[in-house]
C-alpha cells in the first residue's frame, strides 16, 4: 500500500537548515495498523504529512497504492488527498459552523457526491461511529471524544485507502483515548490501513506494528501483539 | 458553476458572522445608492429642461432678413430686403435633407397696437401667415376644431387657429367658438381651431396662449404681402444637423438676393439645434460626473470587501487548510472566496438598487404633487434598465475584483502550514 524509500527532508530556517528525515526506508501492507513513535522533534509528524501529501520530500521516492507522488501540482495533490486518504487530527478540525453531518459530508462534497446521497452516506458513516443521533449538532455541542469520532466518520467517509492519524487521542483523557482506540481498532479489522503517529506506549501498544523514530532515522520496527481496546474500557 | 450546496457554503459562511456582512454590504449598498440616484436626479434635470422646448424640432433654425452691412454689385449698403415665395421653393429644390421650410409673416408684436376686433372687444396679438407643418416644428395642442390645412393654403381660405388665452379675452365663458369672425386688420377671419401651448421655453407662455394662425397664402393676400416672405422656419431630416447646413443654405440665399458672401449680417438666424447641442453636451458631463462620482463611492465600498474578504481568508486559514486536506483544490477555494465576494456585492448592490428606486419613487410623487409641477425645472427622475443593467455588471465586476485579492492570498498558504494556524 505504502512504499518509501530513502526518504530525507530537511527545513530551511533562516539561513540554516535543518535535516529532520535523514533516509526513511519504509512499507506498509494492506490492513497494517501502525503506530509511528518517537519523541517530539524525530521527525514522525513530518514523516505523517509526506504520507498525507501535505508536503513534499526532498528527495527519495514514495509510492501510495502503486501510485508515484512526486512533483504534483496542487490540484493533482487535492485529488489524491481526497481519493487515498483521511485524515485525523489532534485538534480534530471541524468546520465549527457546519453540523456533525455536514462535516462529514464534506469531503464527498469535493468529491462531486449529490447532496442525497452525501447525507446518505455521512449519516451510514456516523452511525458507524455512534453518534447519529448528534448529527445536527454543532461541533461546539460535542465533547472531544464525540469530536473526534466525528473526525473519524469524516476521514472515512470519502472511502480512502489509507487512514492518516496525527495524535488522535493527544487532546483526549484516557478513557475516551480508549474509546477512540476501539473505534479504530474496529476499523482496522474491517481490513482499513492506518497509520497512527502518538508518543503514548498505551496507544502504540493498541497498534499491530510500532515504527519508531528519531532524529530523522527509523531505529526500531516491530510488529506486536495488539492490546485489545475494549479491554480497558 | 452555481449549485444548491454552493449557495448553501456562501449562506453559512456569510452568515456566520451577520453584523461584519451588514456592515461590509453596506458600503457597496451606498455606493450603489448614490450612484443610482446621482443618475436619475441628472436624468430627471434633462427631462425638466428638454420639456421646456415642449416637443420642438430642436433639428431647426430660423431665420429672417436684417439690412446688408457691405455694398455688393453696385448696391449700396444698408439695404433692405425681404425673401419671396420663390426662396422657399428654391431651398426645397436644392437642399433635399430639409424636412420643412416654412415661410412666416408676422402682424402685431411685442406691445403692438390693437389689431384685432370681435364684435365690441378688441385685443392686440401676434398674427401669423403659416402653412401646415409649422405644428410640426413647434408642437401645440390642438384642443378644439383642427390647424391649418393644404386646402386652406390652395383655396386662400381666410381661417384662423386662435389660442386660448384669446378666447378668455374676445368670448363670453362657455361661448362656442368654433365658427365664430375675428377681425383682423380690418379682414375677417373665421374660427376653427383653438390650440394651447405646451412649450414654457423662455417663459413667454402667456405671450404664446394668444396667438393667431392664418394659412400663409391668405395672409400675403389679406395684408397686401404680395410674395413676401417675413421670415422662416427650417427643420433638417433627423441625420443632418441643420448647424452643418446653415452655411450652405445662407449661401445660397445670399447669392439669390445679392448679398456680398462675406456679409454675416444681412440675414439673421437662430439655430436651435446649436443651442440644444450645448445643452446636450451640459448634460453628458453631468452623466459623467454622475458616473464617475458614483463609481468612486461605489469603488470604497468594493475596497471594504477587499478588506473584509482578507480578514475573513486570513481568519479562515486553517478552515481553508483542512478543506483542502479533505480535498479541496485550489480552484474550488477560489471559487468560493470569488463566489462569496461577487454575492455580497450582487445583494448589496441590489439592496442598493431597489433602496434608491424608492428613494426615486418618492420623489416622483412629491414632483406629482406640486401645483406647478411644468414650472419645476425637474422632472421625472428615472433610471432607465440599462443604467441598472450597467450598474449590476459593475458590481459582478467589482465583486470579482475583490474577491481576486483574497482568493489569491487564500491559496498561497500551503495546506500544511494552514493547518497549523490557530
């Protein structure tokens, strides 16, 4: 599904630079659920928005379901975005003033889904995460967990191949982490890839494989025996 | 380009924040406003003064004959002489872009002596030899009987059109006029026709209300004018200025009465066409400063939205950022931004439109009501379809203009730094 090899990428700042992925040479397979860890500043959040073609390596080579991103233009990265992936953020990222629906429904919107069917299918993906019954509420109505199961349907809903997730559970207290935990664990049993960036162990310990960086390097990769969410909840 | 859920994106987002909307619309609002009723006040001062001229044919001049002021083939100067019968055949021969030249003679006048007698009453009036098409040139309203006809001309019929303002002198109230004698001169004249005046240009209207009308023939014959012309009217065909054929059509009357070519005195004109030229020209530039004022007011407001769309990019950044992570392209960004900015300037603007027609409505109504409403300089201020036409164009335009800038700035941020902003 995901195939990076020799990845670097460095930042300038000012009139230094600063190497933050020093070659990455990395695979996930259909299904993986990996947690990338590391402490702040080994690269793992850049690593993530490569992957999510927010941004643009410098040089080495990554292939995204048999598909070369390298030297798009904006247009072509928009549609890759909305076509391969979803993404979760720490923040979760609602549009405030758009209801719990109509944020989901969002990316099938840029995707020139039909008002009907859009509802259709947002609704179907809100279900899937529990909260229908909140589907008209205003993001300031939900609480954090229920925010992110929000963002959660929202990165779904667009039916991508991979599933991109920067600290899903970083503004969360533990049991909702949990929560959230089980909900993508579930995912990820219906056979969806995901990849999760975190620096809790509980979360990485959720995943099937943790990779962890740092500074810029992948010094450990290793798959695991999953901790069933559902267990602590 | 325009669907139901952009209209509902541009909704919510214009209403998420309504006070900061009303406020940005309302600069476009007044610009509009202004621009609006600066147009019908100058269209409405137009309509005021053109219906002085009380539906003349401004394509006209007259003229007459004054004495030569420089000696010609042996004729002296300070000569008189009058134009004939013959001159007006003459121009209709030579000069086929003439619509009408009528011949006038002129009894009475400015404090004349009384001329004219009915039964035991008597009055002074200006007494005109005209033919037909004189009510072309200078529109009156025929409100009894008829004007002046060919057959009156032909036959030398002794007729007479009288004004209204000589039937409140000569008759009893409620008297039938039509088939009555006036006395002129010592010739009696029967009536049958009775006009009113509807110019009030130079406001001699009480003056113009009494007025006789004979047919040209009988006049030259009842008063002893032999072919003698007084003076005349001429109208050009509405393509041909009558400015540009006054030199020639001077030439040739010079040459007929043998006037010296360079004597600009010997033959007196107004031309009317000249004058309602310049009036014509007085009011392009106040159109133009209507335009161009109006534009400038209207140009601030579209500045506000400039500036609002920028806050509202710049608030919106990291909206615009997960947009586009969710895959929202670069156009589609724009799109909305343009979208937004084209649809609060179109309501704005709209709002403006109808607000100033009102505005224009009432005026109409106080101008309806005044008592004298032909004495107002002012009248009808309207705004024709093309104006608004013109107007809502300007606005799409200046609703691009500044939804340009932001939109711009909007995608210029990359996806992942607009994530980052708080």
């Amino acid at each position: 599904m995901i195939e990076i090899k020799d990845l670097h990428k460095s930042y300038q700042t000012g009139s230094s630079s600063l190497h933050v992925l020093k070659g990455i040479n990395f695979n996930v397979a259909e299904g993986e659920l990996v947690a990338i860890m590391g402490s702040s500043g080994s690269g793992k959040s850049t690593l993530l928005n490569i992957l999510g073609i927010l941004d643009e390596a410098d040089s080495g080579s990554y292939i995204l379901d048999g598909v070369p991103i390298k030297n798009l233009n904006e247009t072509v990265a928009s549609r890759y975005r909305n076509k391969f992936l979803g993404f979760v953020f720490q923040s979760f990222n609602l549009i405030n003033y758009k209801t719990a629906l109509d944020n989901v429904a969002l990316p099938l919107y840029y995707q020139g889904v039909n008002a009907k069917d859009r509802a259709e299918i947002a609704m179907s993906y809100l279900e899937k995460v529990g909260l229908a019954s909140h589907s008209h509420h205003l993001p300031n109505e939900l609480s954090g967990g229920q925010k992110q199961r929000v963002a959660i349907a929202r990165a779904l809903a667009s039916h991508p191949k991979v599933l991109l997730a920067d600290e899903p559970t970083g503004a969360l207290d533990t049991t909702t982490s949990y929560e959230v935990m089980e909900l993508i664990q579930g995912i990820n049993d219906e056979g969806k890839t995901i990849l999760i960036v975190t620096h809790e162990p509980d979360i990485a310990a959720m995943c099937k494989r943790n990779v962890i960086l740092k500074d810029g390097l992948i010094i450990e990769d290793k798959q695991i025996v999953q901790q069933r969410a559902k267990l602590y909840v | 380009m325009f669907n139901k859920d952009q209209w509902n994106e541009i909704l919510e987002a214009l209403s998420a924040k309504p006070l900061r909307t009303f406020i940005t619309a309302f600069g476009v609002f007044w610009g509009i406003t202004i621009l609006v009723i600066l147009l019908s006040a100058s269209t409405g001062l137009e309509n005021g003064v053109k219906r002085g001229f009380g539906g003349m044919s401004t394509n006209s001049m007259f003229i007459w004959t004054n004495s030569t002021s420089k000696p010609y083939k042996g004729l002296p100067q300070g000569r008189y002489f009058n134009y004939k019968n013959g001159d007006i055949d003459a121009l209709k021969r030579e000069f086929s872009q003439l619509k009408y030249v009528s011949p006038r003679n002129q009894l009475g006048g400015f404090r004349g002596s009384n001329n004219v007698v009915r039964g035991t009453k008597t009055g002074a009036y200006n007494v005109y030899g005209d033919y037909p098409e004189y009510i072309l040139q200078q529109p009156m309203k025929i409100t009894k009987g008829r004007f002046l006809n060919y057959t009156d001309i032909n036959q030398k019929r002794k007729i007479a059109v009288i004004g209204e303002g000589i039937i409140r002198e000569l008759y009893e109230p409620g008297e039938n006029v039509l088939g009555t004698y006036v006395k002129v001169n010592g010739v009696n004249f029967m009536v049958v026709g009775v006009y009113k005046s509807i110019s009030t240009m130079g406001g001699d209207s009480e003056e113009k209300g009494k007025e006789i009308y004979t047919p040209f023939t009988s006049f030259q014959q009842a008063f002893n004018y032999g072919d003698i012309v007084g003076w005349m009217a001429i109208t050009a065909k509405d393509d041909y200025p009558i400015t540009d054929l006054k030199p020639k059509i001077l030439e040739l009357l010079k040459e007929r009465h043998t006037i010296a070519p360079t004597d600009d005195r010997a033959i007196g004109n107004f031309d009317l066409y000249a004058e309602y030229s310049k009036i014509n020209g007085l009011f392009g530039i106040l159109k133009a400063v209507s335009y161009i004022v109006g534009g400038l007011i209207l140009l601030s407001g579209v500045i506000g939205i400039i500036n609002i769309m920028l806050i509202v990019v710049k608030e919106r950044t990291k909206e615009i950022g997960i947009r586009r992570a969710l895959g929202a392209t670069p156009w589609d960004i724009k799109k909305q931004i343009l979208t937004e900015s084209v649809v609060l300037s179109l309501l704005a603007g709209m709002a403006g439109i109808i607000f100033s027609t009102l505005i224009i409505l009432l005026a109409n109504s106080i101008l309806d009501g005044l008592p004298d409403a032909s004495e107002v300089m002012f009248a009808n201020p309207s705004i024709s379809l093309t104006v608004v036409v013109i107007a809502l164009l300007i606005l799409v335009l200046s609703g691009l203009i500044a939804g340009f800038i932001p939109a711009r700035t909007a995608v210029k941020t990359k996806p992942i730094d607009a994530l980052r902003t708080e």
